[in-house]
C-alpha cells in the first residue's frame, strides 16, 4: 500500500455529478459572483497574502452552482444577502458601497465592524455558506496546518503524516 502525503495533490476537487439531478436554473449572475468573491477574499485572508485566485474562482463557481440547483427561494435569499453586506458593510469604515470595490484590507475592516451591527446577522450565512465550501479545497488544509490525521490520533506524533491512496487499496 503507497502513501501519500497529505499536501501531495494540488489539484482542485472535481465536482460529482449526478445524473438525474434536478436541471439547474439561472446562477447568481455576475455582480453577485464579484461580491461573493470580495466578501470570501476578505474572510479567508490570513493577514498576510490573500488567498489563490483559484481558490477564489473555485468558491464562487461551487456557491453559483449551489445557487442554481437550490431553487428560486434559495438563490434569491443568497443574492438579497450580498446585496445587503456589499451594501451596509462599507459604511462601517466611512466608505461608499459597493463592498467589493474597496482594498482588501479595507473590506477585512468593514466586515469586522459589520459584524458587530444589528444588520450583522446577514453575515453569519454566508460565512457559513462560504466556510462550508472553502474548507473542502486542498489549499485550505495546508493554510490552516492540518497535516491529515485524525485529532484523536494516539499513536504518536503528526509529523510526516500520510494518508493511504486508495488506488493501492486491494479489492475487497
């Protein structure tokens, strides 16, 4: 059986797909896209280099194709959310909307401030929605440190962890 390490595959994750899934309808168009992408820039920079445009571009078309199969309540619901943090958020530093147009560092400050306001609420969804999303992106585990192993792991120390790759796997 080979290992790999877990930092190995670089690739982006391939979508799964299904083939009797319900036909997918209009996505969140492109405004609503360049907002997701600001607000999920500003929310996953570490504070040193903003996150990989490919991360970026794999989150924004993994949410719009959420969008697109949910349903018409859902896909409005997400777009009214953008609209109301891309709109309020600025205004939280002294800055005109929309969110998406000011600086990154600025964006980060508007979206701490915003979360401390009454409107903040229209946040936590998407951060949840975006967080649920980003997570599942093999540059997510090697910016937050996670090396592959199961937090309960007692066998000893998580240096050099590997995973098994299943091609290697016999057949059952």
């Amino acid at each position: 059986m080979r290992a790999r390490d877990v930092g190995e595959s670089t690739a982006e994750p391939q979508r799964v797909r299904i083939r009797d899934a319900v036909a997918p309808g209009p996505g969140l168009g492109a405004r609503a896209r360049a907002a997701l992408r600001a607000l999920a820039e500003a929310l996953l920079w570490d504070g040193t280099a903003p996150p990989s445009d490919a991360w970026m571009r794999w989150i924004v078309d993994e949410l719009d194709d959420f969008a697109r199969r949910a349903g018409t309540r859902a896909r409005i619901g997400l777009r009214l959310l953008l609209f109301v943090v891309g709109v309020a958020a600025p205004a939280c530093v002294g800055r005109l909307p929309p969110l998406r147009a000011l600086p990154l560092s600025d964006r980060v400050r508007a979206l701490e401030r915003f979360d401390r306001t009454p409107l903040g609420l229209a946040l936590y969804g998407l951060k949840a929605l975006i967080c649920l999303v980003a997570y599942e992106y093999p540059e997510a585990a090697r910016r937050t440190g996670h090396d592959g192993r199961c937090l309960l792991d007692t066998h000893g120390p998580t240096a050099g962890a590997t995973t098994p790759d299943p091609a290697s796997e016999p057949a059952p």
